[in-house]
C-alpha cells in the first residue's frame, strides 16, 4: 500500500464503485456520492448495479460517505457521475459542474493534487469548463497549486471479461509529471496497462469516438435491416454470409440504449455544431437507432394483420445481464405497441419493479411467464431468462401467436420445429 497517497472517488456508480473498489487495493481510498441510499446500501454490502458481489465489498478497504468534509485531504479526486443529455439532446453538464465545486471544496494547494475526470464528455470540458470552475472557486491556480488530468472509462456494465482492473487505460495530463503521476496510479490496478494520450483533449475525444463509432456501426446494422425486411431476407442470415470476409465488421442491429451509446454521439455532435461544423453521419446514425423501437413495433403489429392483442415484453433493461433501466429503448417499444392497440405485459427479472414503475410507469409482473400472449417478445435475452429456458417462453406464445426473437438467440432448427410463428429482425 503507497502509504503516502490518497484517492477521493466522487460518484459511486457503475464505473465510480468498480473503480474505486480497485483502487481501494494499492492506495487509501474514500468514495464519495451524493445519495445517502446509495452510501447507505454499499454499507450494508449490497451493489444495486450487480457490478460487485456482497463478499467483494465486504472486504474492500474502500471508505463511503456522503460527506465531503469526511474525506481528508488526497492527491487525486477522481470524478466519476453522470453526463447525459437535456430533452433536446444538448449535453447537460450540471452534475459534472456540481461535482467540480464539492472537488472544490476539498482542494487543498499544499498537496498539489490533481483533479481526474473520467466522466464521458466532448473535447475541452476538462481544461475550457472545470478548470477555470475550480480555480473561481478556491481562488487557486491551475497547473500550479492543483493539475487536471482525464481518464476515460471503458467497462462495460455486466461485461466480466473486460472489467477495470483488466482493460487498458487511456490516461492524460496536463504536464508529463501529472501524466506520469496518473500512469502510475492507473497502471497499479490495471494489468491491461496505460496508453498515454498526447493530451487531455485526444482522451476526452478519444472516448466520445469510441461510442460513436459504435452508434453509427449500430445504425448502418439497423438501416440494412429495414431494408432487407421488404425483401424478405433475414438480416442474420446476410451478416453470417458477409462475416466470412476478413475485413467485415462485427455488428448486430438492435435497440440502442443505455448511458453511453445513445447519448455521447450527441457531446460529439453538439461540440462540432458550435464549432460550426455539421456532424451529419453522427446525427443521422444518431436518428435510426432512436427510430428503431417504433419500427419494430409498427413490424409487429404488421405481422399480427394489424389486429392488436395481448403482448408480453420479455426484458426492459437497456441490454442483457444488467439490471439498468437508464435510456432503455424497450420502454419505447412497449409503449409503441401500446399505442398501436395491444395490452402490454413487461417481465424482466433484474430490474428492480420500483425503478421501473418510477421511470417508465411500468408495472413489472413477476408471475407473467405463467400466462400466454398473442405476441411475445425476447427483447433483452438476459442469461437467466435463456436459462430458464426457451420452452417456458415459446409456452407463453399462444397458439397461432407470433413470437419475436430480437437477438436471434432461437436457433434455426428450433424456429422451424415451433408451432408458432417466429419472427427475426
Ligand atoms: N455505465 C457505463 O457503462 C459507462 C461506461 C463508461 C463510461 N461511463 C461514463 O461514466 C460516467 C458515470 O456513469 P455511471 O454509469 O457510473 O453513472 P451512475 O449513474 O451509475 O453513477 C453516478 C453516481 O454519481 C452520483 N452522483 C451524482 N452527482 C454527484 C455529485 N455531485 N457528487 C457525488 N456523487 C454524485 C450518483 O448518486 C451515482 O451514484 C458517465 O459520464 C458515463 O458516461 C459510463
């Protein structure tokens, strides 16, 4: 344990608790956030986000509080909240701003301590909006008393192979001892080592791209779909034929939802707008994946001969094995088939019903594999609804009713012995 250096993590979720839990093993770690629930649960060991297990966080060394005043002072505080975006899709930077001015408040010059953002955001929100917020508010000096730095996050929430202590680390400074400084400590708890970006700028960019990047691959993947739907080919059936080529890349269609995917494009977008540059193939791959759901809904409904019924919506979280309900497109895609008629029953058996009933106005029904449906649709192919086994879920499709494979996790051979019709994008 590097006796002499201390980590404040401010923002405890998906990507703050793993984070911090890591760091928690080399170097005096303090979590921080703002939810005296959240606080509270970690305490009694309990992870609502499933990111670590009861045993994990009882024997961390990691220390939560909702007290800024609590921590002492650190060498590092490393900000890890929520960016996402307003109702028009415009960044909303408040609780990165917020987080900036209890930073503030914990600031010591003495240490010379270096602020970390690992926030997603678009290029210069580290350097252009945080570093001048927290030098009006200590009346310090940036790159003299106190230093900033940017790491982006990479995990990926219910991922077990790629977790924060097994990926590489994107790290910057704002001078090479700050960037040497971050190395190390990042490069303690990770064994997929640190690439030293040239600036803060290129990780922040860095980042946004690496999920754009994946939007627009997403949405070029829904785009054929559509397409070969009037022409009655299945996309897998393509995506398998053009796999075999050594440069094609791997991507599925699907609904886009989430915390990240469906929202940074926009940091990305909403920047070069400013800067007066269109960011056409952003925002258009940006517009298929938001039309998806509505799509789908609207295939459903055409396959039913446009008669609505009952319909039971297998999953809600925004993709498989997690738990969160953040941007999910399949709340769209009930309420899309709601409005076209159909009595909508949502069953997913990782996402907390209260959550649910508060975000969406959806009441989760545990008991609603029990009954059948005129449709049924596996949208979120969680492993324990696949575990629990496909016959349960075929047994849900009424007679002469239509199950929906999103994922195209049913095998051919299994869609072909059913006796209902399955339908694939
Ligand atoms: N979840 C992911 O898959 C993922 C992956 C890579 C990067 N990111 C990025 O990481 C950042 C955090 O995302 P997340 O998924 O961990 O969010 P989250 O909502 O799971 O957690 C954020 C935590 O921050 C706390 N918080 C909010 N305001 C605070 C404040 N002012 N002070 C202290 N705590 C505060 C919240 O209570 C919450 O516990 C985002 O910018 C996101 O884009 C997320």
């Amino acid at each position: 344990m590097a006796e002499s250096k201390r980590v404040v993590v401010i923002g405890l979720g998906y990507v703050g608790l793993p984070l911090a839990a890591a760091l928690a093993k080399t170097v005096e770690t303090w979590g921080l956030d703002i939810d005296a629930g959240r606080v509270g649960e970690l305490g009694r060991g309990h992870d609502r986000t499933g990111e670590l297990t009861a045993e994990q966080l009882a024997a961390t060394p990691l220390r939560f509080t909702t007290d800024p005043a609590a921590c002492p002072p650190a060498d590092f505080y490393i900000v890890t909240v929520p960016t996402p975006v307003d109702a028009e899709n415009k960044p909303d930077l408040s609780i990165v701003i917020a987080a900036t001015r209890t930073v503030a408040g914990m600031l010591q010059a003495g240490r010379k301590p270096i602020v970390v953002y690992e926030s997603t955001v678009y290029p210069g929100v580290t350097e252009e909006l945080c570093g001048p917020e927290l030098e009006r508010l200590t009346g310090l000096t940036c790159g003299v008393d106190f230093f900033l730095a940017y790491s982006p996050e990479r995990i990926n929430p219910g991922d077990r192979e790629h977790t924060v202590d097994r990926i590489t680390k994107v790290v910057s400074g704002q001078t090479p001892e700050v960037l040497d400084k971050v190395s190390d400590l990042y490069g303690a708890v990770t064994s997929g080592g640190v690439f030293r970006a040239t600036s803060i700028k290129v990780a922040e960019a860095a980042k946004v791209i690496e999920n754009a990047q994946r939007d627009i691959n997403i949405a070029f993947m829904n785009e054929i779909t559509r397409v070969f739907a009037r022409m009655d080919v299945s996309v897998w059936d393509v995506l398998a034929a053009a796999g075999t080529k050594w440069n094609f890349l791997k991507f599925e269609p699907g609904l886009v939802g989430g915390h990240c995917i469906g929202v940074d494009p926009y940091y990305l977008a909403h920047r070069a707008q400013e800067l007066g540059v269109q960011a056409d193939v952003i925002l258009a791959g940006r517009g298929v994946n938001d039309d998806m759901a509505r799509w789908i809904a609207q295939e459903i409904h055409f396959r039913r001969g446009e008669r609505a019924g009952t319909a039971l919506v297998l999953g809600l979280a925004f993709k498989p094995d997690v738990p969160d309900l953040r941007n999910s497109k399949v709340a769209d895609l009930a309420g899309a088939l709601g409005q076209l008629g159909h009595q909508v029953t949502v069953y997913d058996p990782l996402v907390d019903a209260g959550a649910a009933l508060h975000e969406y106005g959806i009441a989760l029904d545990p008991l609603a594999l029990d009954r059948h449906y005129d449709t049924v649709v596996l949208a979120v192919p969680h492993r324990v609804l696949i575990e629990a086994g496909l016959d349960r879920i075929f047994g849900a499709t009424a007679p002469g009713g239509l199950l929906v494979d999103l994922k195209n996790v049913i095998s051919p051979d299994r869609r072909q012995a059913a006796s209902v019709e399955v339908w694939t994008l």
